[in-house]
C-alpha cells in the first residue's frame, strides 16, 4: 500500500534546478511539506513563488551543504518551523570531469566536499531527529557510475561510490529505528548540471543515456510512496551494469580511453 504523503516533511537538497527543483515541485503537488536548499538562493524564491497558492506550507533555505553551519541552520530552521522530518532527499552534487593525470585537486577536493562530504553531513545532522520520532526515510540519488567506474570520472566516481557505501552502512544501522534508505541510480540527466560537464571538461563525455529530470522526480516520488532498498533507471542503465557485472573485464576494454 502507498504511503500517502500529504503533511509529510520533505528535505531536499539541490533544489534550485534540475531533479531536485522538479522532485520539489511534485511533492509539493502530493500535499507535502517542502524545504527546499540549494546554493543559489535567488532560484529557491523563483521556486518558492511558484508554489505561492499554498502560502507558508514550504520554506527556503540557502545552504552550501559543504559547509557545516549552514547544514545546521537548514536542520534547526526546519525542526523549529516543522518540528520534524519525515523524508529526506538528497540530490546535491556539482561535476568533475578529467584525466587522473590532469587532475586539479582543488576543483576535486570541492567536488568531495559536496558531493561525498555534504551529503554525509547533511544526513548525520538530520538522523538525530529521524531516530527520535522512530521514522523517516533518507533517499539519496546516485548514479550508475557509483556502481561502476568510468574514464575522466575519477572524483565523481569516488563520490558516488562513497556515498553509495555510507548509505548501506547507515541502512545497517537505523533498520531498527524505522528508517528506511533507498538509492536511486539515473543515468545521464537532460540538466544544467549535463551542460557543465560537457563546458567544464577538456576531453570528449559520452552520456550512456538522457533522461529528462523529471523522469527522475517521479522516481523519487514513486520511492517515497513505496519505499525499497534501490532502483537502477532506464533500460541502458540496468544492461550496463547488468552485463558489467557478468563480463568486468570485456567493459573494462569497451570503455578504456583510446
């Protein structure tokens, strides 16, 4: 039976675009109430003006989830105006893309921050509230290539793989309290985030698939109602993995750098 999820308390990061922006508007649809944090605070209020029908039912809040302050502010200004968290999402994750060898580990040590370091933060800041009210369900978006490595993403990778990690450490852990962890693992997302990567990179990014971000959003909604451990999306997604885990060592001579 799906859980209805009107009144819920949605906390979702990366929300000023892409499947974090779309995933916001379609619990905001169910009846629910959303946070939404992002870096770029102009875009949450352009978000949240889209949602002026419901007046005072959801919240901004500006957060760079790298930084520890600001993963507390979102946490208590969200317990202090909802008193609880009911799900929470976290999308944020900025890209990395290049050769090992070309690496700047600068613009890599940021990616971590955010996407390995920021999450785990985030996660652990709200856990005390979710173990409390003995419910919650924490829903993070992977990717495929956090099952899998690929060229020119080493750090993204690493990201991906780490979280992915943490996350069934965590589900170990919090079973008893009746705490649900799901992963949800797109390929390649029609989004700004995409468009960078191809900007930003100096060698050649081949995307296994585009999905549109809104595909993703309905996903997370579908994982929200009907909790389960993962979900691997689309049909070239689940094959790669799929036959990467039969024949490893074929994909490692399919995708080496020529």
């Amino acid at each position: 039976m799906a859980i209805d999820l009107r009144n819920k308390i949605v906390v979702i990061t990366g929300a000023s675009g892409g499947i974090g922006r779309e995933a916001a508007l379609f619990f905001a649809k169910e009846g629910a109430s959303v946070v939404f944090a992002a870096r770029r605070g102009e875009l949450l209020a352009e978000l949240l003006d889209e949602l002026k029908d419901t007046p005072g039912r959801h919240m901004s809040c500006p957060t760079d989830i790298s930084k520890e302050e600001d993963v507390k502010t979102l946490v208590g200004e969200t317990l202090k105006k909802y008193g609880r968290v009911d799900i929470l999402v976290n999308n944020a994750a900025v890209s990395y893309v290049g050769r090992v060898a070309d690496m700047n580990l600068e613009r890599a040590k940021s990616a971590l921050d955010i996407n390995l370091f920021g999450t785990i933060k985030v996660t652990r800041c709200i856990l005390p509230c979710m173990i409390k009210q003995r419910s919650g369900h924490i829903i993070t978006v992977s990717s495929i290539i956090g099952r899998r490595g690929v060229p020119y993403r080493s750090i993204y990778c690493a990201s991906k793989f780490g979280i992915e990690g943490f996350m069934e450490s965590l589900r170990s852990e919090t079973e008893k309290h009746n705490i649900a962890v799901s992963i949800i693992r797109p390929p390649s997302v029609k989004t700004d985030f995409s468009k960078k990567i191809k900007h930003d990179s100096k060698v050649t990014h081949h995307a296994l698939d585009n999905l549109d971000p809104r595909t993703v959003a309905r996903a997370i909604i579908d994982m929200a109602k009907r909790p389960r451990r993962e979900l691997n999306m689309g049909l070239l997604a689940k094959g790669f993995l799929f036959l990467n885990g039969i024949f490893p060592l074929l994909f490692d001579k399919i995708i080496k750098e020529r």
